[in-house]
C-alpha cells in the first residue's frame, strides 16, 4: 500500500534581512553609521512521499480463479480479458507450480462450472481461449457467492484445488458484486481458506478515477470488489482501461517476495529513509537510473516496509491518472 503524509522537515536557510542602521550620534559634524546585518532561521514546509508495502512470503505452489462476470455487457471487454489471462499465464513465477482455472461469476446451485481441468505451466493462449469459450452460459454477477460455492461445493474442484497452495482470486465484472455476503465477512471466509491468499479485481472504478467514457455511477462501480481486494493489497484495475495486460503483469509480480521496489516519485537520493515494522533498516542501496530500492537483505514475510523521501519532481499518482503540476509543488530547491 502506498500512502501520502506530509510532515515537516527543519531547514535552516540564512538569509539577509533588511539592513538596520544605527545612529550613533554627531561627531565633528559628521553622522557615522554602521550597518548590521541580522541571520534570521525559518522552516519551510517539505513534502514526504511514503511507499509502503507488506512483503509477501515464498510458496511452491498456487490456485488461480478467474471469476468472470458472464452477462450480455462483458462482451465488449473479451478482448482485454484474453490479453489479461496471457499476461497472467506469461508472467506468473517460474519455480512457482500453479493452476489456473476461470468460472462465471454466477453463485446460483443449478450452475454447472466447466470440468476441463485448469491450465497450468506448458499451456499457451489457444488453452485459455478454449477454457474460456467452455464456460457455462451465466448472466450471474455475484463473484463472492461464486467463489465460495465453487471452493467448498463443486466436485471436480474438490479433485484440483490444494488445500496447502496460495490462492489468487481474480474479480473480472462491469457491475457491483450481487451475491449479498458482506465485504468482511467475505474476508473473513477467505482468510481462513488458505495460509495466503492473494486477490484482484478488474472491475468500474468510482468516477474520479475512472477513464470510462460514461458515467460510473453507483449501480456499475464493483465498490465491494475493490474493498476486498484492498484488504489483502492486490491490485484493481479499471475495466475501461484498453490495456489490462500491463495491470495484470504487476499484479503477477506482487505475489512474489519483494527484492526490489521502484519508488513512486523522484527524490533526493540524501533523504531516503527505510523502515521495516517501523524500524530502521539499512540492508538496502538506491539505483537513481530505475529509481528504485534494492533490498541487499529481504524483509522477512509479513513485515510491514516504508521508504520515506522528500519529492524531488512528481510523477503519476499511484492510483489515480492525475499528473502534479508546477504550482503544487513548493520548496523544492534543495540539493540533491
């Protein structure tokens, strides 16, 4: 997870004020003057950028669903779904022995998900094409139902799935989700399924953050997809976006043990300061080309780890297509 603080570092700058002269009097009909120069400190206010994230543990193995929202107005989205499912398929770790497997978001008892047995490492795209092409017909939008009544009820999933891998679940609706199980106690259930559990959710994003080119409002954002997801720091994706296949890859990414981490925003190199559980860590070095951090000692699993550094110049904003302009930025005139 990424968060934005603000805090403020002291600077002493020396600056002139104005002069002051002084008087001293009358001397043989000449004024005698003195200037005096006074040194005044101020504190700038400076702008902290903290990334953060939780590192993630090694594992062998890993199930991958796919719940897919299977109504008339997932259409037009096949074509980034299929890219999507490639990245995924291309990008997943290579010592990693994973099956994947796609079912409709459908939760109701009379659906029947495919029996073909999950695409796994050796598989291409014309697998995932015929995988998906073999999904059941289901208008169904209820993603948490779908997941929990596949995990714990469907037969042939009893033959694939394993208990003992990771799980990843991928959300992929135009709609919120349907099913009525709230968001913490769909957590709850999901936590308890797996020692780790990874999520994802490809889905309408609230209107300020969306580049759909209509409005997302309230009966199209997946709010309690993106809330879930959230939770376990995946990643969400904007449906609307035409690429899916670059979010996807970084999705992939985030489920391996960080050994690097490239920052959010430029910064002066000097002002970097990395935490791990909110204490210093120094097992660590910066390559200003990538800028990014390389972590000479991995932060064991489940440890919380900050990079805090004053901004040197904006780049995107994570999570939002927003770009700072000259005008927010202020006191960046220090040396790097």
């Amino acid at each position: 997870m990424q968060a934005f603080k603000i805090v403020y570092i002291a600077f002493f700058l020396l600056l002139a004020s104005a002069c002051t002269e002084t008087d001293y009097g009358l001397v043989i009909g000449t004024i005698e003057k003195e200037t005096v120069t006074e040194y005044v400190e101020v504190e700038p206010e400076i702008e902290i950028w903290v990334d953060s994230f939780t590192q993630v543990g090694a594992f062998d193995d890993m199930d991958i669903l796919w719940v897919i929202d299977g109504s008339c107005s997932m259409i037009s989205h096949h074509p980034q779904l299929v890219k999507g499912v490639e990245a995924m398929m291309g990008n997943l770790p290579g010592d990693v022995n994973w099956r994947l497997k796609m079912i409709t978001a459908g939760d109701s008892t009379w659906i029947t998900q495919s029996n073909l047995f999950p695409l796994t490492r050796g598989d291409d795209i014309d697998d995932a094409i015929y995988m998906l092409n073999d999904l059941p017909s289901d208008g169904g939008e209820a993603g948490f139902g779908a997941v929990k009544n596949y995990v714990e009820t469907d037969t042939y999933a009893q033959t694939w799935m394993r208990p003992d891998a990771a799980l990843l679940t991928v959300f992929v609706s135009d709609e919120p989700e349907q099913s009525g199980i709230d968001v913490s106690d769909f957590i709850w259930w999901y936590e308890n399924r797996r020692t780790t559990g990874f999520m994802a959710s490809i889905v309408n994003l609230p209107e300020a953050e969306s580049v759909c080119p209509f409005t997302t409002g309230p009966t199209h954002i997946g709010q309690e997809y993106i809330d879930a997801t959230e939770h376990f720091n995946g990643a969400v994706v904007d449906i609307c976006n035409p690429d899916w296949a670059t979010a996807v890859e970084d999705a992939t990414q985030e489920i391996e043990p960080y050994e690097d981490y490239e920052l959010q925003h430029i910064p002066y190199k000097n002002t970097i300061a990395v935490f791990v559980n909110q204490e210093p860590f120094y097992e660590w070095h910066y390559n200003s080309w990538e800028n990014r951090i390389y972590f000479d000692e991995l932060p064991e699993e489940g440890a919380l780890v900050e990079m805090a550094y004053a901004v040197k110049k904006y780049s995107w904003i994570h999570g939002h297509q927003i770009e700072m302009t000259p005008d927010n930025l202020k006191n960046n005139n220090l040396s790097p």
